[in-house]
C-alpha cells in the first residue's frame, strides 16, 4: 500500500520524537531517523531538506498546530496553552532544537513565524492595513513573546504554563487598540 505524501512525512517526524529517546538531537544523523521511520535517506530527502527542515516540520504540526497561517484562532489564550501544553509534552524536543545553531535554527524559525502570523492575525482581526505603530507594536510583542517562551522552555519549564499565558497575553494587549487588545483577554 503506498502511502500519502504527508503520511511519510508525519512517519519520518515520529521517527525523529523516538530517535530522541536514545540520541540527542545534535548527534541525531538523517540515516537514523530514515532507519527509525523504515523508509531509506532518499525518501528523507524527498520530503525535507535537512535536520533543521523536519524539527521545524515537527515544531508547525505537532507544537503549533492551532497557529497555522491559513487559519486564525477566535482567542489567542487557549490556542497559546495548548501549544505550552505541546511543548511541555515534548519538552526534550523542544529544549535540544532551541540550543541547536545554524542557518536554519529552530529559534529563528519561531521568532520569523510568529512575527509573520501575528502581523497577518492582527491585520485579520482589525480588518484592514494596520496603522505602522499597531504594526510595530505587533512585531514587538511577537518577539518578546518568543523570547519569554524560549526562557520558559529553557529554564525547565517552572512556570505554570497558565501564568506564561497569563503574562503573555498582558504583554501583548499593552499598547494596542481596543479591537486588538480583546484578542488577548483571559477568562475569569
């Protein structure tokens, strides 16, 4: 039976979530990985790049999946516990890829992606062109966000993931207009 496209791949990011019970991340080899998933290193070719390409795969389908690009939240909070919930799930994935370095890094993948989904998210949500202060100010909060979210992740994760999003979400209604600053408010 032939498998889709996206079944291979999701096989191949599964392998590299097991490959990482027995192999740190860097050490990690594409032959290990294909070897884990049962397909060859062609095939791991055929569907990513490199290491980084298939971490980031894993980081867009199994962390954030709720902040997909082509689909927006209604409210940002409860998409933004289930992603904490998702990394602290997979927290050793998520620790060893934000202290790999390189040109495709996993901590310049999310800050790039979130930047970009929060400007389009907002312009969405505001139903127009943001104004360039919104627009900065947007920018702004998407990386402080990130960075927040990497102190958490590699400080072990002491913060309850509730507070993070507690904090985040006060961050990131400051300074905006009324319409966006609802995004970002929290149940009672």
């Amino acid at each position: 039976m032939n498998q889709s496209r996206e079944e291979t791949k999701t096989d191949i990011a599964t392998a590299l979530l097991w490959e990482l019970e027995k192999t740190p991340l860097k050490k990690m080899t594409i032959q290990q990985i294909a070897k884990r998933a049962g397909v060859s290193k062609q095939t791991f070719y055929n569907h990513f790049q490199d290491k980084e390409a298939l971490v980031q795969y894993v980081y867009d389908t199994v962390i954030i999946p709720d902040f997909d690009e082509k689909r927006f939240p209604e409210r940002f909070a409860p998409s933004y516990l289930r992603t904490l919930e998702a990394m602290k799930k997979h927290g050793e994935f998520m620790r060893q890829a934000l202290l790999l370095e390189g040109q495709n890094d996993l901590k310049s993948y999310i800050t790039t992606h979130c930047e970009r989904f929060d400007v389009a998210y907002h312009t969405r949500m505001y139903g127009k062109k943001l104004p360039e202060s919104l627009r900065l100010a947007t920018i702004y909060h998407a990386n402080a966000s990130s960075a927040m979210t990497f102190s958490w992740i590699l400080g072990g994760f002491s913060t309850p993931a509730v507070e993070l999003v507690r904090l985040v979400c006060q961050m990131r209604a400051t300074g905006m207009e009324q319409t966006l600053a609802d995004l970002y408010k929290l149940d009672d």
